[in-house]
C-alpha cells in the first residue's frame, strides 16, 4: 500500500486512475481518510463515484465492495474494525447477481405488461 494524493484515500494498492488502464479482474484496495468528526462514510462514497467515473471513462465497468478489517495497533490485546475499499474492474458488458436478477425481473415485468 502506498500514501495517495487523493484526499479522500489514505493508504492505496494502485491509484484509481491507474487501475482502469488495467484488463478486467484488476483489483485496487483503497483505504478512506476520516473526516475531520472520524467518519469515512462520505469518503467512502466519493470513492466510489470516482471509482465508477473512471471505469465509464475507460469503457468498463466496475464492482465497488466494502471490506472489514480487523486491526492489531501496539500492544493493544483487541483488534479494532475498520473499513476498506476493494474496487475490480469488470467488462462493460459483465453484470453482477444483483444486476442479472434486476435484468430478468424487468423482462419478465415487461412480459406480462404487453400481454
């Protein structure tokens, strides 16, 4: 992992940027900066945007998932959680489960509309 410029990132595997210039299955890990409260719920938005920005300027797509970390710091016995990014880049053509079932629910919707 390395520092990033983004003051949204904290730590990262490969600058967003970087990673859509990559073949599909590619994957960056990306680590939120808190805000200035401790927060990193709307860094972890603005990640993702930006996440999904490049992929549409790249002509790809991408799947954004949040991962739990568990955290060992000093001599501290407990672990403490915290949240990472895992953004794969995917096909534009590829969909998700979630996406998949969306598509059939639609056309089965559509289906029994024009009937």
């Amino acid at each position: 992992m390395q520092i990033s410029d983004s003051k949204f990132i904290a730590l990262e595997s490969i600058a967003l940027c970087d990673l859509f210039k990559l073949e599909a299955g590619a994957v960056g890990l990306y680590i939120p900066n808190p805000d200035d409260e401790g927060r990193i719920r709307n860094n972890i938005a603005k990640i993702s945007a930006n996440a999904k920005a490049y992929a549409v300027k790249a002509g790809k797509k991408c799947v954004v998932n949040t991962i739990m970390c568990l955290e060992h710091e000093g001599e501290s016995e407990l672990p403490f959680a915290s949240k990472m990014l895992k953004v794969t880049v995917t096909d534009k053509e590829s969909l998700t489960l979630g996406g998949e079932r969306y598509m059939k629910a639609r056309e089965s919707s559509q289906n029994e509309s024009a009937k």
